[in-house]
C-alpha cells in the first residue's frame, strides 16, 4: 500500500506538500506542473485515501466496464485549480480502480476527440458542460454515455448532477431568515452553445428569480464575470468583482459567491478594505473545498460532493452494461455547512 511519503520521494516534495495537494489546497503555493506530477505519481502508485482504503470492493462484475473514456471540459491548468472538479474526476477514478477498469482521460482542446477512442470503450463519462453539439457528437460514437456535474436537459441521456439553483434558493431563504437584506452575488454569465447567455447561469438565475419573488431585486448588487471559456470562478475573478462591489455607497451585508475559490478572493478584499467578516459583511458560498474550513473564519458553504457525483456516474454506466434501456437522471443533494463567516438563522 502506497504511501504518501513514497510519493513525496518519486516526485522530490515534502510529505506535507503532497498531503495538502491531494486535498485540495489552492492555498498551497506550488507550481502547476509540480502539482500536476504530484496528482499523476499518487494516480500511478494506486494511492488510496484512509477513507476509501476502507471501502468495500463489492462492486459489479470488472468484466462490464472494461474500458473507460473521461471526456473534461476543463484543461489540466483548469482542473488543478478547482479542487471541486478534481473531486468528481477523482470519485470516478477510485470506481474504476475497484472495477479494474483501465481509463482514458481527455482534456478539454480546440478539437473533438479521436471517434475510434471513444468507439472502442465501454462507455464514456463526460465532466461539465458541453454544447448540443458535442453532445449530439459525443453519444453518436459512445456505445453509452453519462454525464457528470452536468444535466444535460435530455430524458434520455444518463447524467449525474446537483442542483445548485434549488441550493441557491435555500441559501438565500436561510440568508432572509438570518435577518440579512442587502445580498450581494459574485458569479458569473453562462457560456455555452458558442455563446454567452446574460443571466444564464444557474445560481445567478436562481439568486434574480428568488430576489423578484421577494420584492428585493437590486441589480446594483450583482457582479458577474463574463464566462468566455469553461473555467471562470476563479480566486482573482472573486477578488476583483467584490472590490466592485464593496465600492457601493451602501454596501451588501452579505456576499454570496459562486464557489469558494471566489469567496477566497472576496476575503482578500474585504481584508484589504479594513472590513471585518462577518461583522460587516458576511460571505457564503459552494463546493466545501477542504481548505474552506481552515480559512480565517472558517467559510459558511454548500457541500457539493463531487467525489459521489463522480461515482454515481459509473453505477449509471454500470447500469446501462447490464441492460437498462431507458435514461436516467441521478440528482446528489447538496448540504449547507455553516461556519464563522455568516450568521445562522435561530432554530426555530
């Protein structure tokens, strides 16, 4: 059993390098292609966490995914810097390790995978979003395919997702509750289909419907990033578009950030402004990245779990090899962690 001292000497790190890279740490000052071998040497030596060291292998029969595609949307850069998507990459990883399956990972390119690839797995799981094009393309040359972290609106096709605007609408209620009335939203427009949608996004669609109902939409206190490729909602991204925000005659009492890596930048700049979270203003969040917890204060945040989203995207395909002729959506709950950064509403 591999440890992770063994990785540290294969790749010439410190132990404690490789332990916060493998959970996630974007606080971690390391170079991406360190972290890059880092993740591929625990990959290559069958590294497994304690917690999955103690799963049980009762999976089905290896013989039924023998060959697995990984279609991202990401780039490798991309990937490493959104230790959410990492996750979900990661859950299904650890599935087909148990299965014996072998894999194959394409990253996001200018180009459409080689079709032979794809024709001669298994099946196929596709991470995030992609157009009705590669979408069409995709399942004409997969035997079966699923989707993962992405619902791709068609009853058909086997997917696996959260509903993050469902969790939007039950931070923004538990926000009201709280006795918050200035919310202010960091996030960003949706791209897809070649080009972007104003508003599109889910989170942001859900923070404007729930803010109409309420009779408290205020647009002054949106900032939004235009999405111009698949990864967008990145710290720099939250630093910038809350020092907007925090120009405000009147600023927001809370900021709702489309994931952590945003909310980490909205910390720096509310630091940098001489202002205290939360007491002047709070900040919630989504995804639960490991290190959300470790921040100053610990981050309020919806728990996405991406390594389940993962791995109900294999049972699906697993499903489908042993026969299921119908299309499946498989929705994971999400959770809302509450820490130091946002008030709680009073149990009632």
């Amino acid at each position: 059993m591999v440890t992770i001292k063994e990785i540290a000497k294969a790749v010439g790190v410190s132990s404690a390098t490789v332990s916060r890279v493998l959970n996630y740490d974007p606080a971690l000052s390391i170079s991406p292609v360190k972290r890059q071998a880092i993740i591929e040497t625990a990959e290559e030596l069958n590294y497994e966490t304690p917690r999955n060291r103690n799963k049980s292998n009762g999976a089905a029969t290896p013989s039924l995914l023998t060959k697995l595609v990984i279609v991202h949307f990401l780039e490798p850069s991309d990937e490493i810097a959104d230790p959410y998507y990492v996750g979900v990459r990661l859950g299904i990883e650890t599935r087909c390790r148990d299965l014996k399956t072998e894999i194959v990972k394409i990253f996001h390119s200018d180009n459409l995978p080689e079709a032979s690839l794809l024709e001669s797995a298994s099946g196929i799981i596709v991470i995030g979003k992609h157009s009705d094009n590669e979408i069409e393309w995709l399942t004409q040359h997969g035997r079966h395919v699923v989707f993962a972290d992405f619902d791709p609106k068609n009853e058909h096709i086997d997917s696996t997702f959260s509903d993050v605007g469902l969790a939007t609408e039950k931070i923004l209620d538990s926000l009201k509750a709280s006795g918050y009335r200035r919310i202010g939203f960091i996030g960003s427009h949706e791209n897809l289909n070649g080009s972007v949608q104003q508003f599109g996004e889910k989170r942001c669609a859900a923070f404007i419907d729930w803010q109409k109902k309420n009779g408290t939409f205020d647009p002054t206190l949106m900032a939004l990033a235009d999405c111009s490729n698949g990864q967008s909602l990145r710290l720099d991204t939250g630093y910038r578009l809350a020092r907007d925000l925090l120009t405000l005659s009147e600023k927001p009492d809370v900021i709702v950030t489309s994931n952590d890596n945003m909310a980490i930048g909205t910390y720096r700049a509310l630091q940098e402004a001489g202002l205290s979270i939360p007491d002047d203003v709070a900040v919630i969040s989504f995804n639960d990245i490991p290190v959300a917890q470790f921040l100053t204060p610990p981050l309020t945040t919806v728990r996405i779990h991406g390594e389940h989203i993962g791995e109900a995207a294999v049972d699906l395909l697993l499903e489908r090899l042993s026969g299921r002729c119908y299309g499946k959506q498989v929705r994971i709950a999400t959770e809302l962690i509450w820490r130091e950064s946002c008030r709680k509403p009073r149990e009632s």
